[in-house]
C-alpha cells in the first residue's frame, strides 16, 4: 500500500470549502422568495427570517473553514507565522460572520433596503464588525505575501506581485457595497477573495511538494 502523504486532506479540502460556499449561494438564493442576486446581500440568506438560513450558514461557515485550511497550508508549505496567522483570523472572522446573523424579518429579499429597512440590534453591529475584521486580516495576508515576494521570502514572487492588484480590488469592491446593486458588488468582492485564496492554497500546496 503506497505511503499516504500528510497533509494531502486539507490541500483539497480548501478548494471544496470554496465550491460549498458558492454552492450555497446559488442554491439558497435561487430558493429564497423573491430574492435577487444583483440586488442583495450574501449575509441576508443566512438572516433571522431567512427561509434558507441553514443553507446560507452553512454556506459562509464552508468559506470560513477554507481559510483555515488555506492557513495550515501555508503554514506547513512556508512556516511563515504572519500569513498563516493572518488567513487563520480570517477564517475566525467569517465563523463569527456565519453566528452573527442579521435580522431581516420578512425574510431576504430586499432585507436593509427601501423594500423593508430593518433597525440595527446587536448582532448586526457585531455582523458587520466582522465583515471588516475579515477584510481587514485578508488585506493584511496579501500585503505581507507582496512585501515578501521582494525579500526572498519561501512563497513565488508571481503570488506576492498578484495579491497587491487582487488587495486594492477587493478593498474596492467591499467600500461599493452598500448602494445600488449590492449583491453584484458583494458577488465580485467575494469571487475575489475565493479565488486569491485558492491561487494561495494552489501556490502552498505545490511549495510542499518540492519541499517534501
């Protein structure tokens, strides 16, 4: 029986949290009454009201556990603490994104619109703390990969160079979120940073492969 290599479970097991999440999207919005992709938000499927709230937590809880898989990654392909750490609190930021759900009463279509403007309450505030805290850690890991690329650092030049474009969209994105077309802005922010991650596992996974 051939030697099984460690470590080989979560390579792949990033990438499948990235296709669970973008499942969960497609299917709870397609199942959610009267919702809109373009128009609103990702958080709202996993709402209080929501009628596919186990789909839409399921779905960003898959993305939370994919950055934490993408940081032990990088950390057994690099030993680098910064980035693996920064990933980690990324993935701890989206868990609290999944637990913090907000409240959209009549369900999510149109939930923090003109269509039904719902008060904050505590859960929401801590929702979209999290929402920065998780960009903010993501921005950080990039930097760090950018700056690195530039001082021999263990990961491609070619990643580090990449994550500085992919950073400044994926801060753009996030700051257009909020008026029209929410759900298309927040579409592509998150499509971003789904696919900087797996250009991170790909790049770690590989790393490993040599290194081993």
């Amino acid at each position: 029986m051939a030697e099984r290599r460690p470590g080989r479970v979560p390579a792949f097991a990033a990438p499948l949290g990235v296709a669970l999440f973008w499942i969960g999207v497609l299917v709870g919005g397609a199942l959610a009454p009267g919702y809109s992709a373009r128009s609103d938000y990702i958080s709202s499927l996993a709402s209080r009201g929501s009628a596919v709230a186990p789909i839409g937590m399921a779905a960003i809880a898959a993305m939370a556990f994919a950055h934490l898989f993408g940081a032990a990654d990088a950390w057994r392909a690099w030993r680098h603490r910064a980035v693996a750490a920064a990933l980690a609190l990324a993935g701890v930021s989206q868990l609290v994104i999944a637990a913090s759900r907000i409240r959209c009463p009549l369900g999510a279509a149109g939930c923090r619109f003109e269509a039904q403007p719902v008060a904050q309450d505590a859960f929401d505030a801590l929702h979209h703390d999290a929402v920065l805290a998780y960009e903010l850690f993501l921005l950080m890991a990039m930097l760090v990969l950018f700056v690195g690329a530039w001082r021999a650092a263990p990961w491609p030049r070619w990643l580090g160079i990449v994550s500085l474009p992919l950073g400044i969209a994926s801060a753009y994105l996030l700051y257009r979120t909020g008026a029209v077309d929410n759900g298309l802005w927040q579409r592509s922010w998150a499509l971003v940073s789904s696919a900087w991650l797996l250009l991170v596992v790909w790049s770690a996974w590989r790393s490993a492969r040599r290194g081993g």
